[in-house]
C-alpha cells in the first residue's frame, strides 16, 4: 500500500498539486465574494483525485482550505480550515472513481441526457427560488417548489429538454461522472453538516448562509437546517465540479494526461 501511495507523489504529481490548490483558493474565493449558494472549490481537488488518485486528491483537498486559511487577503478564508476533512473526502472520492475509470468509462447516452435534463432541472429550480424571495417580513422566505413549478411549467419543461439535448450532445458518454459527482455531493452534505451547525451555527459567511436562514424561518432548527442547505447545494455543486473536470480532461492531450 505503501508503494501505491508513493507512486503518487512523484516531482510532476507535487507540481500539479500546488497549481490544484490555487485553483481550488482562487475560484472558491471568487464564489464566496459573489456570495453565490455553491462552492466550486474543489475543482482543482477532483482533477488531481481524477488523474493521478485518491491519496493525491486527498492531499490536495486538505491543503486547499487549510492554506485557504492563512494566505494573504483579499485570497484568506478562514471559514474553510475546519472543513479542511470534508475536502480530504472529496478528494478520496474522486480518485476512488478515476481509479475505476469513472471519467473515461463511456455511459449510456440515456445516463447523460438524464444527468443533464436533472441538472438543469436543478439549476432552473435554484434561480427561480432566489428570483422569488419572499422578504417582506423581515426575513428570507424561498416559495416552495410545487408553487414555482406551477408558476412556470413551461420554463421547467424547455429546461428539462435543454438538459437533456446538452446530455445527448455535449456530455455524450460522460453520465457516469455526473452519477459520481452526485454520490460526492451527498457524502459532503451529511460529513459537513455537524462542523456547519456546532463551528459556525450555520453562518460561514458565504452564499449558502441565505439558504440556512431560510429553511431557518421556515421553522427547522439549525442542525435540520444545515442538512438541508447541504442537501441542496452540495450535490449540485459537485455534480458541476465533476463536469467541468470530464471537461477538462477530454481537453488535454493525451501525452500530458500520461505524465
């Protein structure tokens, strides 16, 4: 085991992990000042992971948000030193699915237009419910989802097929590392939650702290609320993590993906 391990970490591998690791700050910090309700910090995490493995991915997640923590502002946030275990995860996943050939694996192209008319589906959902915040009462409140799919059916539904043409016609064999992205997401949501509720009460200073305070005021308690937020953003955001790495991937040549 030892061995395997070793062969992971050679000159190349060690380079690749520090250009990972600023990826991850830079385009993570980027979405916590724009204040959106994802993360897309792990991008980096899950092409080391993807390309070279699990240990790899690991290292890289846990130094991404424990160095997240100490560099130089405007990059600093010390909000993610104590998931520093939650990016470690992340990274063990993603190389645990690149070892079994996850993002070379050719899917169905029934798997990807369905991963796509959901993601989709997903991002239509998590645009409209902010579009129709409800704070006139002082506090957040996100309409449900029966009355925004009733409100507009016929956005649903152009989304719902422009996901799943996209499936068909750009992710093409790619459905599985939606799949994983998926499994990724829910694994972070339920790891994070507990540090999410006791460490910070829910409040971590990024955009997903709108949809804790309004699962919040619409009457869960704070480890309910956590859950939930996680349950919503985590999956999405991986899902697109894991995307844009297949991406990625499919973009390098062949000789340097070797390497």
């Amino acid at each position: 085991m030892l061995e395997n391990i070793k062969k992971e970490f050679s000159t190349r591998t060690l380079v690749f992990i520090a250009i990972a690791i600023a990826i991850n700050i830079v385009i993570g910090q980027l979405v916590f000042y724009l204040k959106l309700p994802i993360y897309l910090d792990s991008i980096g995490t899950v092409l080391v992971g993807a390309l070279v493995g699990p240990w790899a991915g690991a290292v890289t997640g846990g130094l991404s948000n424990l160095l997240w923590g100490v560099v130089p502002p405007p990059l600093q946030n010390t909000f993610a030193v104590p998931f520093f275990y939650v990016a470690v995860v992340i990274g063990l996943l993603a190389g645990f699915f690149g070892k079994r050939g996850v993002f070379e694996k050719e899917s169905p192209r029934w798997v990807s237009v369905l991963i796509g008319a959901i993601f989709f589906f997903s991002l239509t959902m998590f645009i409209l419910a902010f579009i129709n915040i409800d704070t006139s009462q002082g506090f957040a409140i996100f309409p449900s989802m029966k009355d925004l799919v009733s409100q507009y059916a016929i956005v649903f539904v152009l989304a719902l097929a422009i996901g799943a043409a996209i499936g068909y016609f750009l992710l093409q064999n790619g459905g599985y590392v939606g799949l994983a992205g998926l499994v990724t997401g829910v694994v972070a949501a339920i790891i994070s939650a507990p540090t999410a509720a006791v460490v910070f009460g829910g409040v971590t200073g990024g955009g997903t702290d709108l949809l804790v305070a309004a699962f919040r005021a619409s009457g869960g308690n704070i480890w309910a609320s956590v859950l939930a937020q996680g349950s919503v953003s985590d999956p999405f955001d991986k899902m697109l993590s894991f995307m844009v790495v297949l991406f990625i991937l499919r973009a390098l040549p062949a000789r340097f993906k070797a390497r």
